[in-house]
C-alpha cells in the first residue's frame, strides 16, 4: 500500500535547482506539428543490452547532485507499464529521479488492462499522487470530473520544452494543463527484414500489394497477420487505421464522440475491406495475448504484425533480433484520405490526482517529479530502455536514437493527422469490456454476420449509454 510521510517541507524549485538536461541536438517538432495539424533499416541498431547500459549511464550523468542531498519527501505513482520492458525501463528513471533529488518512490504496477478499466473507481477511491495515463478524450473526461489535479505551474517550469500541439494535448476544455507528455509510439506495420529479404518481400504500398503480399504469405506456410486481442483493445487499432483510410481523419473522430452514426454506409464499408483482409489473419485472435501473436513475428512463423508493442518483445529478445525488426505505414486505400497519411500515435504522459490519501504531504515531491519528467534526459532514460517509443520534449537527444526510433520519429512526423487510438478518443464505458471491445471480437469471431444488423447493435449501444457522466 501507500507509505506515508511527513510534510515535504522542501519546495520542488529547491528539488529541482542544479538539474541540468541534456542540451537539444536534434527534436522532433515536426511531429507535434502533425499533431497540431489534427487538433493534435539498419545493422547499426543499438542493441537492447547496450541500450539498458546506456540509460544507466544517462541516469547517472543526467544532472548534478547538488540538490540531491538537500531534498526530502516522498510520492507514490500509481503505473500501467506492466509489460516487463516498459515497467524496468521505468523504472531506472525513478531511480534517477531519486539518485538527484533523494525523494522515495513508491510504485504501484497493475497490469494494463485492469489498470485502464478500473481507473474511474481508482481515482474516486484512495489512488497514487501520480499516475500514468493518456492524453486524448480519456484525459479530459477524468479533469472534468474534478479527479485530477491542475499542474500550470509544472507547465511553467516544462511549458518551453514542448511544441503548442503538445501543450494543447495536456490541455482540457476548463484552460487547465493536466499531463506531462512522457511518450509517444506509431501503430505501424513491423515485420522481420531477414525474412522478408530471404523470401523476396517487398514493401506493400497499396491495399492491393498489401493483399497480394499476404497471400504470398500463406502460399509460404507463413500467418501473414498477426493479432492477439485476449485484452480487447488491440483489434481497435486495425478499426482505426481503416476507417481513417477510407473516411478520413474528421469522420473518424466524429464517430468517436458521437456526432456520426456506426450505421452509415461509411462504417459499413470499413467492416467490409476489414472482412475482405481476415482470411490473411491470425486465426483465434480473441484467445490469444498481444504478446503470444508478437512471439510468431520474433520466431519467424508470422509475416506482419499491425501493433507498435512487438518492440518489447523484440528488444527482450536481444540485440540481433532487435536489429532485424523494422516496419512500415499502413498502404494506401485509393482513396482521397490517402493524403493525411493519418494514423494512431497516442501520448502517455503524467498526471496529478486529486484524492491521493497522501497528496497534501506530498505535493512538492510529486510536482518535483513531474518536472523531471518533462525533460528530454530523462526521457531519453526510457527512450532507451524501451526502444518501442520515442521521447516526446524538444531537448532530446535523438542521436541517442536506435535506427527503429528514428524511423519512428520520421513517420509520425510525416502523419497529417495524428489519432489517439480508439479506447482514448472515445468515452470509456463506450470502448471498454463491455462496449467496442466485444462487439469488434465478436466482428474477428463472426465476420460473415450481417453487417447492417451488427452495426445497428453498436448504434443501440451507443444510444443506451446516456450522457457521459
């Protein structure tokens, strides 16, 4: 549980005096300014053993210790980043955070998927100072409701470090900043390039290569598609980049918040080209973890795999197989919407809760840590550790980059229009178990129902949910 301390009787300012970040050598504004605009292969990769090596010795060269010794205090986070990789990596930057400022820190780790559909009773009940969480409608609903806390003044301090578009994405409808971007990740199309290179693949650039490459695919004993949708959540990452393909970055949004219906033809036809690609899927998808689909692409059994998280997999695997794995943008459709290159890159960040039991005493030390969150060398620390995302401020040391980070950082720079993922620009009690999670399993399980009736099922659902409260 929560350990309690007494007051923090040190400022954050006096916590947080000496750190030095690491002066910018390139950044990535240009993808924040895709973000803005939606308002929002290489032997040399750095091998997932030096990368850990390298964040160590990042941590212990971050800053000077100067306020380190001086500090008190300590902060409880509460954290999603269950998945072994994520959770290490976050881990050495709270080991950094407490080597400069000596502040202790408490984490508690629940598993991703119960952490995101549990969260309301969470916030309401006795949760962490600081929590992990995501930018998007997910954020604002919670700030609305009086669960999370302000943090202007850490903006004060991290504000000129981040582009407007990243400032807009922490921003809810009351004026109010409430996150701190931490990272950011593209939803790509990542294959093996040794495989592809020993069977003559070629990157697919329209939705008919695409097919034609995974038939190829089969006819090779390979499963073309990989997809593991045990959670729920990671079929709505192929629904997304679909519906964006075919009807564009504003109706898709739209249709997240209500204002389309799921029984236009527009939705209609997504479900349809969806139907047309699952004979080149991953069978039993709906039994299967993330995690279990990524092994296939690790062991050389899958062809392609439509979800940023097979970084993890790949960089526990170790440094030659993190170095075979790249990826590529989901192909153009032939349709006008082709041109916003749009696609799913959605932020995590930090935030402040409201009713942590513990927050009073611990307000300075949760403030210091935000603020030292929103540094490119600090990010860098995790960056590294997990090289599935990219660092999110403008003082990034990017040459610090694996040449998947880079690639990353190029195509979501590229992206017009840049999504949160369905389940964080959609209402949750619309997206989660009982919601767009089973009815797009029951899609993967039965795609030759009849479409208009199961569409109309989501509009039911839809219209039964009441305003969102």
């Amino acid at each position: 549980m929560v350990e309690s301390s007494g007051p923090n009787t040190v400022s954050r300012r006096t916590v947080l005096k000496g750190i030095a970040g690491v002066a910018a050598v390139a950044s990535i504004p240009t993808i924040i300014a895709a973000c803005n605009a939606a308002a929002t292969p290489s032997p040399s990769a750095a091998a997932p053993s030096a990368a850990a090596s390298a964040a160590a010795s990042t941590a212990a060269s971050a800053a000077p210790s100067t306020a380190a010794s001086a500090a008190i205090g300590s902060l409880t986070v509460g954290s999603n980043l269950s998945d072994p990789t994520p959770k290490k990596a976050f881990q050495a930057v709270v080991d950094a955070f407490t080597k400069e400022t000596g502040i202790t820190v408490k984490i508690n780790t629940v598993d991703h998927t119960t952490f995101q559909n549990t969260l309301s009773n969470y916030l309401q009940g006795t949760p962490e100072d600081v929590i992990t969480w995501f930018s998007g409608h997910r954020m604002r609903f919670f700030a609305k409701q009086g669960l999370f806390t302000p943090i202007d003044d850490v903006w004060g301090q991290v504000g000129s470090n981040y582009t407007d578009a990243m400032k807009t994405a922490s921003t809810s409808e009351d004026g109010h900043q409430y996150l701190v971007p931490f990272d950011t990740y593209a939803w790509t199309v990542y294959y093996r390039k040794s495989l592809w290179a020993d069977k003559g693949y070629q990157i697919p650039t329209t939705l008919a290569d695409f097919k034609t490459l995974a038939k190829k695919m089969q006819t090779d004993g390979l499963v073309a598609i990989g997809l593991g949708d045990k959670d729920g959540w990671p079929a709505m990452g192929h629904f997304d980049i679909i519906n964006l393909r075919e009807n564009g970055y504003q109706f898709h949004v739209d249709l997240m918040n209500g204002v389309q219906k799921w029984t236009d033809p527009k939705v209609k036809q997504v479900f349809t080209v969806w139907k047309d690609l699952l004979p080149y899927y991953q069978t039993g998808a709906a039994g299967r973890l993330w995690q279990d689909a990524a092994a296939g692409l690790l062991k050389k059994t899958t062809g392609m795999m439509l979800q940023p998280q097979v970084g993890e997999t790949f960089a526990a695997a170790g440094a030659a197989d993190f170095a075979d794995l790249d990826f590529f943008p989901w192909p153009n459709h032939g349709t006008q919407w082709d041109a916003e290159k749009a696609l799913d890159a959605p932020i995590n960040g930090f935030m402040l809760t409201s009713k942590s039991p513990t927050l009073a005493a611990d307000t300075d030390a949760a403030k210091a840590f935000l603020e030292f969150i929103g540094k490119g060398s600090t990010q860098i620390i995790y960056a590294q550790a997990n090289p599935s995302g990219i660092a999110t401020p403008k003082d990034t040391d990017t040459s610090l980059y694996t040449p998947l980070q880079k690639h990353q950082a190029q195509v979501i720079g590229d992206a017009q229009k840049i999504t949160q993922f369905l389940d964080r620009d959609a209402r949750s009690d619309f997206a989660g178990a009982q919601g767009m999670q089973a009815f797009l399993i029951n899609f993967l399980q039965k795609p030759d129902q009849d479409l208009d009736a199961y569409l109309k099922g989501i509009q039911s659902f839809v219209d039964s949910l009441g305003p969102e409260s």
